[in-house]
C-alpha cells in the first residue's frame, strides 16, 4: 500500500483508512518526508495563485505568507506530538505507541493541508471548505482505536487532540502573521 493510498482512505473512510495504516506499517518519517513536506511545499507555493486574480497582492507578501503556512504546519506537528504526549504519557510509552501516536496526529494534519491548498486556489473564502475542518474531529474519533485509547478517556482525548489540531495551526499562523511586514 502507498501513502497516498493511505492518506485518500483515512479521509473518505476514517475507520477503515486507520486500519490500513495499521496494516501497511509504514514508518512516520516516511510519511513525513514522502507526503508531508511535500504537501507543504505544495502549501507554501499554493500562497502564489492569489496574485493571478488579486492584483493587489505581490510577490512579497505572497512568498512571506507561503512561508509563515510552511512553518505554521512544520511547527505545529511537533509541538502538537509534545502536548498530546505530556496529556496522554501513556500515548508514548513505548517505540510503537509513539511511532501511532506520530501517525495520528499527522495523517490528521494533512487533512488539514490539503483543505488550505485548497482555499488557497480558489478566488474567494468559499465557506464549505472552512466547514470541511470539522470533519476533523470525526477522523481523529475514529483514529482513537488505533491509539488504543481506553473508551473512558476516548471523548476528552478526541476534544483535546482536536482543539489542538485545529487551533495550533490557527494560533501559529495568527503569530507568524505579526512578523510579516
């Protein structure tokens, strides 16, 4: 099974997308190096089609704004495997519950990339792209079996580990954006 295969099943079907991410056993630098970083770079070069139907956009801001989402997804990531980790130690007691914990939080990250790519290319704020963010929590419940988070702690690790997920990177860009002249 490729990345992809497995990126595409975990969004369409959350359920059986972690099995098969169980099943394929591919590492997370691996996913991080074959999929992430390069959705980020895609990301970060998405920033210039706005200029292409915005005139008042330039270059400048466009390359500053790819670069602050760049960072914005890159940092989060790892702060978000920090926190979820100090919420839940039990997450990362041994190689593999880590190497699951990893995978959780960046196959859902990617979702959450691949929608800004997309808000990126279209000419407007279209609003059901912003609502597509909400799937999120549905895909990191259905990811808890793969954590194997105990079924009393799956509602609060579902709220914490979304609210991070979804606000980190909010958060983060919101930050960066005060630096860019």
């Amino acid at each position: 099974m490729s990345i992809w295969h497995n990126i595409f099943c975990v969004i369409t079907a959350p359920k059986y997308g972690w099995e098969v991410i169980n099943e394929s056993n591919i590492p997370t630098g691996k996913v991080l190096r074959s999929a992430y970083l390069p959705l980020l770079c895609a990301l970060a070069l998405s920033c210039f089609v706005p200029m292409l139907y915005d005139h008042t956009i330039t270059f400048s801001t466009s390359l500053m704004t790819g670069i602050v989402l760049f960072s914005t997804y890159f940092i989060s990531y790892y702060i978000i495997i920090y926190l979820l980790g100090g919420f839940y130690p039990e997450l990362v007691k041994t190689e593999g519950a880590t190497a699951r914990l990893n995978d959780y939080i960046l196959y859902n990250l990617i979702l959450l990339v691949l929608l800004r790519v997309l808000r990126n290319l279209l000419p407007s704020d279209f609003t059901p792209v912003l609502f597509l963010m909400v799937y999120l929590p549905w895909m990191a419940y259905r990811g808890t079996d793969h954590l194997f988070v105990k079924k009393d702690k799956v509602a609060k690790f579902v709220v914490i580990s979304s609210v991070l997920l979804l606000g980190l990177p909010l958060l983060l860009e919101a930050l960066l954006s005060l630096l860019i002249i």
